[in-house]
C-alpha cells in the first residue's frame, strides 16, 4: 500500500508529498526510511554504476556504500535549501564512493610496497614493520601528478567549448547565493539527460528549458553561462580531485 503511494508520488512528481516522507524518515519513521531505500534502489545502482564506470548490483561493495550514502543523505536533506532529493542524494553517493576509492587506493598501495619490499629482501611481510611516513611521501606524490593530469585534461575539454581558467576565474559568480544558484542550475543539468546531451551536442546551455525548469531568468543563466557549463562538465567527469574546489558548495 504504502510503495504504491510512493509511486503515485514519483508519477505526480509532487515534491511536496516526497519531502513530507523524508522528513518522517529524518524524525525517526524506520519503515518509511525503509521503503524510501527500497523505492530508490535503482536509483542508487545507477549512480553507483555512473561513478564506478561499470554495472553495479546488490552484491557489490559499492552499492552497500551507495545504500549508506542515500540514507545519510535523506538524514540531511533540507528542501528548503538543497534542490532535489535526487540531486543531493546523487551527490552524497559520489562522494561516498570516492572515499571509498581513496581509502582502497591507499591500501593497495601499502601493500604493493610490502610486496616490492619482501622480494626485494626476501623478508616475511608479517614480520615488516613499515615506515609509515614513506606511504604518506608516496601517497602525496602520487596525487600531485594525477592532480595535474587532471587540469592538463580539464583545460582541454574546458578549450572544445572555448573557456579557459582565466575566464571563469573572471565570470565565477562573486556572492555566495550567485553561485549557489549557478551550481544548482549545473547539478540540474548534469542530471537531466536531455539537457546534458543537448549541452555535449550543441556546445550551449538548453536556456529556454532552463528558464521553465529552474525559476531563474534568461538574464542570469547567460551571466553565469560559462561558470554553470564549467561546472557541469566538471560534475559528470572523473576529475576527482579538481570537483574537491567545489566540494563545499555542493552540499
């Protein structure tokens, strides 16, 4: 009864009703927290699979964090302030997976040291006792380089629709409700297939759907035309650590 509301709810796309279910799984309704994780599950199998590149399912690690990622993120939900649940849960998840990747990233580099280490010396790796602080060294090297590939390839894909740093440097929006307001307007698009699509194909923001989708003028969407079509491209890239510069705006 309760999942056929739900999804008369999703058909009607009244928000009003979705964001009276998340705030009763905020204040402590465990069966319509569960039915929201089981109502969205494809959902998180989706952006799972977007972020990881690849198909998820139930039995990958990375749906488990995605799971984790849309609870947490209907904890903090605010309506008032964040644009979606789906946006802001899609966001949650990302980020969640990324730890996840960072931390799986750091291991394996701890133990492809070891295992340099004890062919090497012929050492048993449980008897090694290993200079923490040569992992940290290397780690940190390892990021700079894959930072500036990063902005190497950045630059490149920022070039195919004429911008350079320069410029956003010169057209990012210089108050913070400006540029809240530009990275919603990015999130949405980056969301929303057709607008994303029409963004690749044609080079230029879909403005008039814009203007009816997000409430906001023609006027102010072409003055932050190159922040917000920076920002989208940067959302549905795998630049991992350039997206850390707006990782506080986000959310």
């Amino acid at each position: 009864m309760f999942l056929s509301f739900m999804q008369e709810v999703f058909n009607k796309k009244s928000y009003a009703a979705l964001n009276e279910l998340v705030l009763k799984a905020k204040n402590g309704d465990e069966r319509v927290m569960n039915d929201l994780l089981i109502e969205f599950t494809p959902f998180m199998k989706k952006t799972a699979s977007f972020v990881c590149k690849r198909s998820i399912d139930e039995h990958d690690d990375e749906f488990s964090i995605a799971m984790s990622g849309f609870h947490e993120a209907v904890l903090q939900f605010n309506p008032a302030e964040d644009s979606s649940l789906t946006t802001f849960s899609h966001l949650i998840i990302k980020r969640r997976l990324i730890d996840y990747f960072r931390k799986e990233a750091t291991r394996n580099d701890v133990i492809h040291l070891l295992k340099d280490e004890d062919k090497t010396t012929g050492l048993d790796v449980q008897q090694y006792v290993f200079d923490r602080s040569s992992i940290v060294s290397y780690s940190k090297e390892q990021q700079a380089e894959e930072r500036r590939e990063e902005i190497i390839e950045y630059t490149k894909l920022l070039k195919n629709y004429g911008l350079s740093f320069q410029e956003l440097a010169m057209s990012s929006p210089k108050h913070t409700d400006s540029r809240k307001t530009a990275i919603h307007i990015a999130q949405i698009i980056a969301e929303t297939p057709e607008f994303y699509h029409y963004l690749i194909a044609n080079k230029k923001l879909p403005v008039k759907e814009l203007e009816s989708t997000v409430e906001v003028s023609r006027k102010t969407i072409e003055r932050q035309r190159k922040y917000i079509i920076a920002v989208v491209l940067l959302l549905n890239s795998h630049f991992v650590y350039i997206k850390e510069y707006i990782k506080g705006e986000l959310i």
